[in-house]
C-alpha cells in the first residue's frame, strides 16, 4: 500500500508513543495504519455470514426457512424493521471494541474504519439520514466520545448518506445493561429516548457499535416512529451471539 506523507507521519509519531507491535496478541508486528492489529488476529475476526434471520440480521442455521424470524424476533416486538451487522462480537473483536470504548484506545480506529467496508445495507431503500444512537450526555461526558459517532462517520463516507445526530435524544440514563436479561432490559429502556423534532418524517438507519438483544436500538427506533419515521433500520459494526 502506498502511505500519503501525512499516514506516515501518523506512523512515526504513534510509534513513538507505542511500539509497532500488535496490541492483541503481542506478539507480530503491526502498524498505526492497521490499527495496531497484526495480519493473522485481522485473520481471526469474523464477518457475518448468511444465512441469517431477515429481521435482526442474527446468523441461524442453515435449516431454517429463508424468510423465517429468529426465534428471539419471534416473540418480541421489534420497533425496527431490519437490523444487520458486519462482524460476530467474537474474540478479537470484542476485545477491540471493547478497549476503544472503555479504554479510549483510539489507536484500533484505523482497522474498525476498515471492517465498516464489510457492511451492507439492511434494505435496498433510499435513506434520510443515518442516526448514531446517542449515549446519556452523562455518560457521554464520562466516556469522553460516543462510538457510535465515529461509527456513523465511517458509515456515512462509505454509502453517502448524510448523519443527523441531533435528531434523537437519549434523555434517562440507563446503567449498563450487559447483564439484564432481554425483558429487563426492554424495561430498563422504556422511555430512554425522544426524538427532539415532533415531526421526523423519514427512513432512518441507526448507528451503533454492538446490537446485543436489539432492545436498545428497537427503544430507539420507536422514539422515531412515534414522531412520524416511515421506516427504521440499523446497522451496526458488529453482532453478539446469543451461543
Ligand atoms: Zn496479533
Ligand atoms: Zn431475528
């Protein structure tokens, strides 16, 4: 790959705040420019595949019936229409996201920047406008940025499609939900968003790191829909599977 002097710049100056090694596995080289990840744990990560269920975008077995909700679509009520992911939230790339959101290691952007070119859209329609999914200003504050920015960011250079951040409000500050059951945390999220427009007329994809059970983003989308979207889609960098 050639370097622009600017990339290389980059390079230097990084290496010199850390070594060219992968910050994994520690053991093979790897530049700023790969996000500080060698080849062979980029190997390790692992893009969605289909078949997966037509709605959340979850990969299933290749018995089910093409147009078949996954069984945790079935029995509940999405708010979205269709949700996908580039990646499985497994092993390495669960630690990455991990450590950029919580530990600010901002060095891995160059790599998820790269792995967002994996995605593809959820449905062949024109959208208005994609929508991070906004964090507590609270929580905002703590973290110091809000991923799903820089995702939507990356998003909105590889499709074309124009970023509204300020349309939607996350106005009750959730505590972390990593260990609440899907219906606990559907109630934790009731009411946690508003859209600040009365009026949002509109096809939306929403921005987002991680979907886990999709109750965040389906809390989000209804927000949305109760102010007039026509239709509500996500997207997200990577999938976490249920097995
Ligand atoms: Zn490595
Ligand atoms: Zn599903």
């Amino acid at each position: 790959m050639i370097q622009s002097p600017l990339s290389r710049w980059i390079d230097t100056a990084l290496a010199i705040a850390y070594p060219e090694q992968c910050q994994l596995c520690e053991q093979h080289s790897a530049t700023a420019t790969q996000g500080y990840v060698c080849r062979s744990c980029q190997k390790s990560l692992r893009p969605t595949k289909p078949p997966w269920c037509h709605q959340c975008g979850l990969p299933v077995s290749a018995n089910q019936p093409p147009d078949a909700p996954c069984l945790n679509c079935r029995d509940t009520d999405r708010q979205f229409h269709q949700a996908r992911a580039a990646f499985t939230a497994q092993g390495p790339m669960r630690e990455i996201i991990h450590r950029y959101k919580y530990d600010q290691h901002e060095f891995f952007e160059p790599l998820l920047k790269q792995c967002c070119l994996q995605a593809t859209l959820p449905s062949p329609t024109t959208y208005t406008a994609l929508i991070p999914i906004p964090l507590h200003p609270t929580k905002e504050r703590e973290r110091g940025f809000n991923q799903a920015d820089r995702l939507a960011a990356f998003f909105a250079e590889l499709f074309d499609i124009p970023i509204n951040a300020g349309l939607l409000k996350r106005v009750r500050f959730t505590e972390t939900q990593t260990h609440l059951s899907r219906s606990q945390r559907l109630r934790n999220l009731r009411g946690a968003f508003v859209c600040s427009n009365s009026t949002c007329e509109g096809r939306f994809l929403l921005i987002d790191d991680v979907m886990t059970t999709g109750a965040t983003a389906s809390a989000a989308a209804h927000a949305l829909k109760k102010a007039g979207a026509q239709q509500v889609d996500v997207l997200t960098l990577a999938r976490a599977l249920p097995f």
